[in-house]
C-alpha cells in the first residue's frame, strides 16, 4: 500500500470523526436548550400564583366592610342603613338620633326631624325652605353657601346645603363654612301647614374623615310608612 493511500484513508476517517463530533455536539446544545426553556417556564407560573394570592386575602376585609345594621324610626317611618360597628343613641324626647364610629369621642353624624321654621311667607316649596332653613333654624348661620339635589337609591329627592357660620360672640377669628346638612322632606301625615316636619342629616365631624360615610349613609335613606 502506498503512502498516498494511507493518507487519503486517514483523511477520509478524520472526516468522518469531525462529522460525528458536530453532530453530537449539536445534540448536546439542542438538549440544553430545551432543559433549560423548561426550567424558564416553571418559575413563571409560580410568580403568578404568589401574585394572585393577595388578591384573595383582601376578600374577608371587603366582606368585612360591606356589614351594615338598620336604624329604623317607627315614628316617621323613615329608615337608614350605617356600618354594623358604629353606635346609635336615639332621642325621643327630642326626635334626634346620632351615629358613632368606634374609637371616636362624639357623634359624627346626626340625624334630626324638626317642624320647618317658616317665615311670614307661610308654607312654600319644600326648596324654598331648604334656602333659608338653617338661617332661620341655628344661631350665627347667615347665609347660604352651596345646594344641591340629592337622590336616594329608593328615590327620594333632598337639598345637600352649606352655610356661612359666624364664630360664636367674643370669639377670635372671622366666619367659616359649615359641615354639609341634607334636608329631606317628610310625610304630610307627621304635620302639614306651619306644623310640617323635615328631616336633616348632618355631618358633624370637621376634619372630613366620615365625608364618604355620610354620603354612604345619606344614599341609604328610604321611608318605611
């Protein structure tokens, strides 16, 4: 056999060598690839399942929340609905009730029938005297500031009001607003005439705190009679 020959067939099977290597070697990384896509999907699908679980946690506090009691006034047939944790003292001497949260030293929203004081004009449209109510009602209010109507989820049509206060006699400081007071007007059955009753709910809170809970409040007003 001559040298050449030898040459050719060592170079034929080194041929055949570089082949076998680049084809396991294109396995290898193929199997790489595939193992390591697999584990980038595993740890995705975890994050997203720790992502959702606050989501569930949240739940019992909104149930929580969404827990309400009834005040009902048999009286005027009239009846609210406030949060279940808050307290109701009722009046009945004075046909004032008060709601209280917990934690908090006083009231924070009041809820009050009254005749409506009426002027030398004599009985005119409820609006009217929703105007001039606390005016002619409460000592040191002078003027109107803002009205709006309101409606309730039942239906019932009122004038959300503010007023321009005066500071009491000898008091430092110059005139403010007053917290929002809602007028409502009631049955004639309760007082018709000069002797016509309202119904006003106020917020008697000053730092705005229990604003979205009156609203709450006032949006749950519905007569019962």
């Amino acid at each position: 056999m001559s040298i050449s020959t030898i040459f050719s067939a060592r170079k034929g099977f080194a041929a055949i060598l570089i082949i076998l290597a680049v084809v396991a070697l294109i396995g290898l990384l193929g199997g790489a690839y595939y193992l390591g896509k697999s584990n980038l999907l595993k740890p995705q699908n975890q994050n997203t399942t720790a992502l959702t679980s606050p989501q569930s946690a949240s739940t019992p506090t909104q149930d929580q929340n969404s827990s309400l009691k009834t005040y009902t006034s048999t009286k005027y047939g009239f009846a609210v609905d406030y949060p279940a944790s808050w307290t109701v003292k009722e009046s009945t001497q004075t046909d004032v009730a008060t709601l209280t949260p917990p934690g908090a030293e006083n009231p924070v929203i009041k809820i009050d029938v009254s005749n409506m004081v009426l002027d030398d004009r004599g009985p005119i449209p409820f609006e009217e005297y929703v105007k001039t109510a606390a005016k002619n009602e409460i000592q040191g209010y002078n003027s109107l500031v803002s009205i709006s109507e309101v409606t309730t989820k039942s239906g019932i049509k009122g004038f959300k009001t503010t007023w321009k206060v005066s500071p009491p006699p000898g008091a430092a400081g110059g005139s403010s607003v007053s917290n929002p007071m809602t007028y409502f007007p009631l049955s004639e059955r309760y007082g018709s005439g000069m002797q016509q009753k309202r119904l006003e709910l106020s917020l008697e809170s000053d730092d705005g705190t229990y604003t979205d809970n009156y609203d709450t409040i006032l949006g749950t007003l519905r007569y019962t009679q």
